[in-house]
C-alpha cells in the first residue's frame, strides 16, 4: 500500500528526513508519533506528493516516485483523504458544500452527491450542520467536517496530521472514535501526532520518529 | 444546498460578491470595444459607398472645336473598342448646353444673353467596375487624351484618390486602434482574473490538495472572465446603436448625408463574442500553468 525506500528530504541543505525505510499494509492503522520538528508532517506530506524526496523511493498504491509525472498528482491526490491540522475549509461555503468539494471534483452526479455527502455527516454526527459556514463552527465541529470531507470519497488512505491538536480531551476521544471507525471500515489510516494518548492502549502500530530518523516502531 | 455545478457556482459567487470592480471591469472592457466598433462602423459604410461608386463613376472627354462627325464616329468606334470601358455615351454641345440650362433652371436667366454656346462636345465614358482605382483611372485617361480629337479630360480621377485614400487611411488606424484596444481588453481582464486568482490563493490550494485536476480549478476563472468579456461586448454594442442612432436621427437634420449610414448588423453577434473571446483569453493567460508540486 505505502511504502517508502531510503528515503531522505531536505529543507534548505537541512535534512528533515534522512533513510526513512517503511512499509504499511492496506487497512492499518499507523499512527506516526515524535516531538515537534521530528518529520512528521513532512511524512504525510511525502505521500499526498505536496513534498518530493529528495533521494529514495515512495510507493503509494499504484503511484511510485520519482518516476510520477506531474500531471499524475491530482490522481493521487483523490485515493488518498487528508484531515489537515489547520482544517483548510472553504469558508465561504456551506459544510455540505465543502464535504461535497471531493466528489464534485471526482465528477458524481449531483443527486448522488447529496446521499453521499449526508451519509458522510452522519459518521461524523454532523448531519444538523450540513447548512453551517465554517466560522459558525467549533474547533472539534469543524474538525469532523474536515474528516467527513477526507472519507465522502472512499479513498484508499486516510491521513491525519495532529487531527486532536486543538481539541479538549473529551472531543479528541470523540475524534479518535471517528478514526477508529473509518479504520474498521477496511481503510488503511496514517495519523501524525505527538500525543501519546491517542494511541496508548490502542494495540495498533506506532512509529517513533526523531529528528528526521525512524527511532523505534512499538505496538501501542 | 448546491443545486449548480461548482465551476459555475463559484464563478457566480465571485462575480456576484465583486460586482462593483466587476462592472467597472465591463465597463472598460465596453469603452474600448465601442472604439473599435466605432472605427468599424466608419470603415463599413465607407466601404459601401466606394463600393457603389465604380456604378455611376464615368470619365468625360471633351472634343476639339471642329471635329467633323465622321472624325467623332471614328473615336467612338475606336474608345468602344477599349477593354476597360463598359458604355460610351456622346452627348453634343447642343445637348451639354439643355443638360446646363435643366440644371440651373433657377438661375437659368444667365445663360439668356449668351450669343454663342461655348460649351463642347463630349463623350461621357463608363468604364468596367474593375478599373475604377485611383491609378487605373489615371492610365485610363492619358490614353484617351492621347486620341486624335479629344481636347481634354475630366476624369474624376482625384474623388477615386480620395476615397481610397480615406478608406486607406481609417483601415490603417482601424487595424492600429483594434490591435492597441485588443491589448488593452485583454489586460483589463487579464489584470481583474490575476488578482482575483491571487486573491484566491488558498482556496485554489485546498482543491489542489483535495486532488482537482488543472481544469477543474480553471473553469470558474474562465466563466468569470468570459462573463466580463460577454458583457463588455454585449455594453460596446448598445454603445455603438446608441452612437448610430444619435448620428441617423438627431444630426442628420443638420447634415442629411448621415441619413445613408447603415448599422453593419454582424456585429450585433461579432462583438459579444469577440468580447467573450477575448475574456477567456486574458483569463487563460491570467491563470497560466498550474503547478501541483
């Protein structure tokens, strides 16, 4: 599914990663945990191709770099969810609008947008909102619309980068829960975060990363 | 809900929630495809006229005093003959003097203490529609000044220099002020979608990021500079009727030649296309290559 060979990203001459060898299998859940700066948003970023190695391979599905052309990304870019740390909702749209963004970019026809934009607002208990801007929102609110936007199109991975970083305890269990889900659902699911007890006690996968490096891999 | 597909969608929301530069925008676009329009507009009915001219432009040949009517048959027979001249008419000086009196029958009593007719024979010669040009008409008459009994000519040669002169010139400012005007439209649009783009940044990031193909994030900046364009050209057209009508209606009691204008109506489907053209032109050339990583 994911899979990544010797390989190492630079900012400005600084390696942020550095011989990053990784496989994961389809339907797992990972979750990618280290402190601040340690790479981990730079990671995910690796998968969804927003960043490009600079030396090594990525697997992603059918998607392998560096032979991937440009025009490719996009295509990539719809098998994979992602549920962003500064939510990247469009704020002058509704939360059903910005659910539907995915699908419409996938071309569905409207009427099965609208079935499968509300299906979505229900796994994430959002279906009262669906007429809400985003600004109307609280924090975990629009967190949900974000991860209802990442799973509308089914895709074949979902990302998280810190999707519990701004939340109160309770609503970040609730949060949890909706991964958790997903994951059951048969979706393989990557989340980056630096709390531990997101996935304490969670008997998934856990990979530790420090300063660029893969430090250790557990079971949490 | 969303009941419209999202390129349009987003192009209304836009063109709505900026209406006020948005009409401005159209506005600029409308005055400068009025301009054309207007350059256009003269360059037709120009054209018109000095289309019909080669029907009516004839040459005239006055004769030599003295000429003997056999001497007259033969250059008759002898300007029938030449390959540009379509029908060749004789008029006496007989003749030459009623056509004067008929014509300036309201002051015709200056002619009545004339003893002699001093007017001359004439031949009035109509040449074929494709040799009436300044230069041709020219040649055409050093010819027929060099025959035998023709004292001189009246050719009407510098009307013909004229026109297309005047058409000349209006086709040269013409393609000049349509060349310079199609920049200035272009930019206009060019200049409004470029900073909505760029005001747009991060909304085109997150449908970069959510996996939109190049076009998908095109489309609504396309409509949007197509619905300038098509409105400009749709404004530069009741500007050019307004201008037509002005000038047929209200100053053609003061110069009735402006009566014989005639709205070239190909425009009325031209201009708002041409505007829509250029619109996603400059929209097109705004956006540029999108880059995904």
């Amino acid at each position: 599914m994911i899979e990544f060979k010797n390989v190492a990203k630079y900012y400005d001459g600084q390696s942020v990663l550095r011989n990053i060898n990784l496989k994961i299998e389809k339907g797992e859940l990972v979750y990618i945990t280290g402190h601040s700066g340690a790479g981990k948003s730079t990671f995910l970023k690796l998968i969804y191709a927003a960043e490009m190695p600079e030396e090594g391979e990525i697997t992603i599905g059918d998607f392998h770099f560096p032979t991937m052309k440009e025009r490719e990304i996009p295509e990539l870019r719809r098998s994979v969810g992602i549920v962003f740390q500064d939510f990247k909702l469009k704020n002058d749209l509704t939360v059903f609008e910005n659910v539907a963004l995915p699908l419409q970019i996938r071309g569905m026809p409207e009427k099965e947008v609208k079935s499968t934009v509300h299906e979505a607002l229900r796994k994430v208990h959002l279906r009262h909102k669906v007429d809400a801007f985003p600004k109307t929102l609280s924090g975990g609110e629009q967190q949900r619309v974000v991860i209802a936007r990442a799973v509308v199109a089914n895709p074949l991975v979902v990302l998280a980068d810190e999707p519990t970083g701004n939340l109160d305890e309770e609503i970040a269990q609730d949060i949890m829960a909706i991964f958790r889900d997903i994951h059951l659902q048969g979706t393989t699911v990557v989340i980056a975060t630096h709390f531990q007890d997101m996935f304490r006690r969670s008997g998934r996968r856990v990979i530790r990363l420090d300063a660029g490096n893969i430090i250790g891999e557990e079971v949490g | 809900m969303m009941r419209i597909p999202y390129p349009m969608h987003v192009a209304l929301q836009s063109i709505w929630r900026e209406k006020w530069i948005n009409l401005l925008t159209i506005f600029a676009v409308a005055a400068s495809l009025l301009m054309v329009t207007l350059m256009y507009f003269a360059l037709f009915n120009l054209d018109r006229f000095a289309g019909k001219l080669p029907e009516r432009f004839s040459i005239a040949a006055y004769l030599k005093d003295g000429i003997t009517p056999q001497e007259t048959d033969e250059l008759i027979a002898r300007v029938k003959k030449q390959e540009y001249v379509a029908e060749v008419k004789f008029i006496s000086r007989e003749q030459a003097l009623a056509d004067l009196k008929k014509a300036i029958a309201d002051i015709g009593s200056v002619l009545d203490g004339m003893q002699e007719n001093p007017l001359s024979s004439s031949l009035e010669i109509r040449l074929k529609q494709e040799y009436v040009s300044a230069s041709s008409v020219k040649k055409i008459a050093a010819e027929l000044k060099s025959l035998p009994g023709v004292d001189s000519i009246y050719e009407g040669e510098k009307i013909a220099e004229t026109i297309a002169h005047v058409k000349h010139s209006v086709m040269v400012a013409g393609i000049a002020l349509f060349s310079i005007l199609s920049f200035g439209v272009v930019f206009v649009i060019y200049s409004s979608v470029k900073n909505l783009f760029y005001r747009k940044r991060d909304d085109i990031e997150i449908l970069k990021l959510l996996g939109a193909t190049a076009w998908f994030i095109r489309w609504p900046f396309l409509m949007e500079g197509g619905v300038i364009g098509l409105f400009g050209g749709v404004f530069g057209l009741l500007g050019a009727y307004a201008c037509f009508f002005l000038l047929t209606t209200q100053l053609s009691a003061e110069l009735p030649i402006l009566r014989l204008l005639e709205f070239p109506h190909a425009i009325v489907v031209a201009l708002p296309l041409i505007g829509l053209a250029f619109g996603i032109f400059g929209a097109i050339v705004a956006i540029g290559r999108i880059r995904f990583s």
